[in-house]
C-alpha cells in the first residue's frame, strides 16, 4: 500500500501523519485525549454509549477500500487523524500565489486567517453531535439508529482532524483553540457555538434528515473550498473529510425520500388524493407533504446563513491569499485571481430585489451559495420523482434564497418562499403557512416513539432498499442492552 495511505493503529490516535515521530504533538494530541472523551461521555448519543453498533471504522485513506464494518461501543471507536495522500509538485491554484509550490507549514502573514478558517469549521462537528445528542431515544429503526450515530462519530472524527491542525502548526495559540472547542456548547447562553445554525435545537428525526441534507451539504460545500487551499496540509485533510461527509448527506437524502415514500403509500392505501387533506394522512401516522414543505423551508433558509453575508472582505482576503478557494476551483476556467472580475449579487431595493454587480473576491460568499442551492435542488429533484411515480400532485421546492434570512443583504427583510418583498404584517399573517406551526412541531413530535425491533420501522417512514454494508433487512445494526 502506498506509503500515506495506510492507517498507524499502534499508539492511542490511530494516523497517517506520522505521529510516533512527531513526539511533541504527539503528546499534546494525547494530552488532549481524556477532554475530548469526557467531552464525547456528556455531550455525544445520551444513553447508548454502552451499546453495540455496526460501524465502519477508516482503516486508509485509499478510496478503493478505505474503511471496515464492525461491531464497536462509541466511546471505544478509532478516532484518529487522516489525511489524504500528498500530491507531489502540487500548485497553488488561485489569489495572489498562485502557481507557487503548495505551503507545507502557515506562512507568518496568514496565520490569524487560517487559525479562525480552521477553527470556525472545528466548531460546527462538536455542534452538530451536541445537537443531535438526545435523538437516539426516538429513532425510527435500529437502522437508523446507526446511521445516527456513524454521522455522530465522525464528526468526532472531523473534530479531529482540525484539532491536528490547530496542535501542530499553531503551538500555543493552537492548544488553546482546542481546549476551548470543548468548552463550548450548542445553544450554550453563555458559551454557544460560533455559527447561528448550530444552535438550534435538532427536535426531531425529520429535522436531523433535513439537517443532513441541507446543513452537512453546506459542510460539503465549505471543505471542498478549503481542499483547495494552499495550505497543503488543510487541503489534505478536507480532502478525507469529504469521503466521510458523503454518507451524512446519503443518511438526509433518504430519509426524506423514505418519509415521502411512506406518506404516498398511506395516501394510495387509503385514497387520499388531495395532499392538504392533513387530518386523514396524519389519522394514518403518516407526515404530510405540507409539514414537509415547511421544515425544508426551515432548514434550507437556516443553512443558507452560514455562507455568512453576500458581500465579505473576510472571503475576498482568504481567496487572495490561497487559503480558501472557490467550490472546484481547479476545474473553473478563469484566471482563478479574480481582480477584474465581478459578480452578481442580489438585494433588495425599494420592495423588489434586483441583482447588482459587485467585485467578484468581495462576492465569493455569494458564488458559493450559488453553487449550494444548485446542489442542493439536485435532491429536490429525486424526491419530486417518488412523488410524481406515485401521481401525487405536490412538488416540495427550494423557497426563495431571500425568505426567512438573518444574515446578510435580507436579514432586515421579509420576503415570502417565491421572492416577494413583503410587509411585517403579511409575514406574521403567513409564517404558519411558511414555516414549521405550533400543531406541525406537535404533531411529529407525538410521532417521535422509538422503533427497536429487529427490521421493524415507525409509522412514519418506509424501510430503505438497501441496508448499510449490503446487509439484509433483518440486520441487528445496533446491540442495545450488550454491556
């Protein structure tokens, strides 16, 4: 196996950087160990720490084979530090650098902005496993049990791979970073987490599937911008993350896919033919398309915050200097440099929205929203089709990258799902129609039972086609009462 790839199992990190030679961040990495475990007791899966579950474990970083299967209690799980295989002679592809040879340590003049760059996308992992923490006791199925948790697990492992970053290239100022990504909580009044979106509460299974979709897609999103950075060691390790973020957004995707696929099937069953006939879905124990609607609003409009506002110097610097590409920057035709360039931007001008030019470095915020909508309606798209197969007449769409903003140009604004501007008393007239009602979070919320038979599913969501690891339906994926 080429060297880099395989995984180092010997000490307490499992690795490929090399750590039994690195003896001082080897033993800073060790030293922060015990903090993270008692963070992961706390903070990670309430109730389950004892449990067995089918996880797979990264064993290289060949993408031909790069993890196994097996059973593991969470607190026991290989987390450790990967990064993908150097690419030798690679270039800077963009900003004021560009074409010089990769940097294999923080040039001094950029060290403040890559230290916030790392530790902002640290933040989110812990997060996202603080706000899912209690979401094992409702899970629909022991199959979606362990797809919660192999998501748990490796954001831990993501948390990691930061933290590797910040102890070996930022000394001190490092170590103290990540302490401090351990003392922070999601929704904490006093220590919240750093981005909006990561500290609402994730109540509720569809929410953790719309989250998975929409939120660990601007995950995506983000790593694959930094895995073109100049900073080889951040673009290697970005580079393995999104191998693993892959399966969180394949878990989002089809467990709103399978709750469509339940709905259309309790509709057809029972003749339902008028999907806001929400009083006989819900009579079934189905979730009805309208509620659906209205928790993509959420999430999406929630998610479309963290790309942080339209028009950002912070961006335009990180682009310059090679730290932060733009999504696939190396497989864009443009002089990757950008300074005579601009882009659109949208605002709103006396109760319209127009599209205005501004300089593209200023917009890169923007650019890459844009990309992520795209993105994101690409699985709108797959579930439409379940619903069009099943001749339902209901289309779930993407509102308005404007409706329900805090951050940014609309943040001031109300603006409905398809673009208008509108008034503050026709939003509050309209929010319920909009956004998740008072009855909606009710509603799911008396559906959220946990299903832990052997292949058995709740009412509300159809059993997935295939199981994790080919296995059959019938597949124990999580032992519960093993200790």
């Amino acid at each position: 196996m080429p060297d880099g790839m395989k995984v180092d199992y010997d000490g307490l990190i499992p690795n490929n950087v090399g750590l039994s030679e690195d003896a001082r961040v080897r033993k800073a990495l060790e030293t922060w160990h015990p903090g993270y475990i008692d963070w992961w007791k706390d903070m990670g899966p309430d109730g389950f720490q004892e449990s067995l579950v089918y996880l797979r474990t990264a064993i290289s970083v060949d993408p031909k084979g790069w993890a196994k299967f097996d059973y593991v209690r969470m607190p026991e799980y290989k987390w450790g530090v990967l990064l993908a295989p150097q690419v030798e002679g690679r270039l800077i592809g963009f900003g004021a650098h560009k074409g010089e040879p990769a940097w294999q340590d923080i040039p001094g003049e950029y060290r403040g902005l890559l230290r916030r760059l790392m530790v902002i996308q640290g933040d989110t992992e812990p997060a996202s496993v603080e706000q899912q923490r209690f979401l094992g006791k409702t899970a629909p199925s022991l199959y979606d049990l362990r797809n919660l948790f192999q998501v748990n697990v490796e954001e831990g492992r993501h948390l990691w791979a930061m933290v590797y970053l910040l102890q070996k290239y930022l000394g001190k100022d490092g170590r103290e970073e990540a302490e401090e990504l351990l003392k922070r909580r999601s929704g904490h009044q006093d220590s919240p987490r750093m981005l909006g979106a990561f500290n609402e509460e994730t109540p509720d299974w569809v929410s953790f599937f719309m989250f998975t979709y929409f939120t660990d897609r601007d995950g995506k999103m983000q790593l694959e911008a930094l895995a073109q950075s100049g900073f080889d060691p951040l673009s290697r390790t970005c580079r393995f993350m999104l191998t693993e973020e892959a399966h969180h957004m394949f878990v989002g995707e089809t467990g709103v896919q399978r709750i469509i696929e339940r709905t259309a099937q309790v509709m057809k069953d029972n003749a339902i033919t008028d999907p806001n006939d929400v009083a006989r879905i819900r009579a079934h124990g189905a979730i009805d398309l309208p509620a659906l609607q209205r928790k993509l609003n959420l999430h999406f409009s929630l998610t479309l915050d963290l790309f942080g506002n339209e028009v950002s110097t912070n961006a335009a610097n990180a682009y310059n200097s090679g730290l932060k590409g733009r999504y696939r920057e190396d497989k864009l035709d443009d002089d990757h440099r950008l300074l005579d360039s601009t882009y659109k931007v949208l605002r709103p001008r006396d109760g319209e929205i127009v599209a205005n030019d501004v300089p593209a470095l200023s917009a890169l915020n923007m650019r890459l929203r844009d990309d992520y909508v795209v993105d994101a309606a690409s699985g709108v798209g797959r579930w439409n089709k379940v619903l069009e197969k099943a001749g339902i007449n209901f289309r779930l769409t993407l509102p308005h990258v404007a409706f329900n903003r805090k951050i940014g140009e609309f943040s001031k604004s109300h603006v409905n799902p398809d673009g208008q501007v509108i008034d503050a008393a026709t939003w509050a007239v309209n929010i319920d129609r909009w956004l998740p009602s008072s009855d909606d979070k009710l509603y799911i919320t008396s559906l959220m039972k946990p299903v832990s038979a052997i292949g058995e599913y709740a009412s509300w969501i159809a059993p997935p086609k295939v199981g994790i690891d080919n296995k059959p339906g019938n597949f124990e994926y999580v032992k519960l009462w093993e200790s």
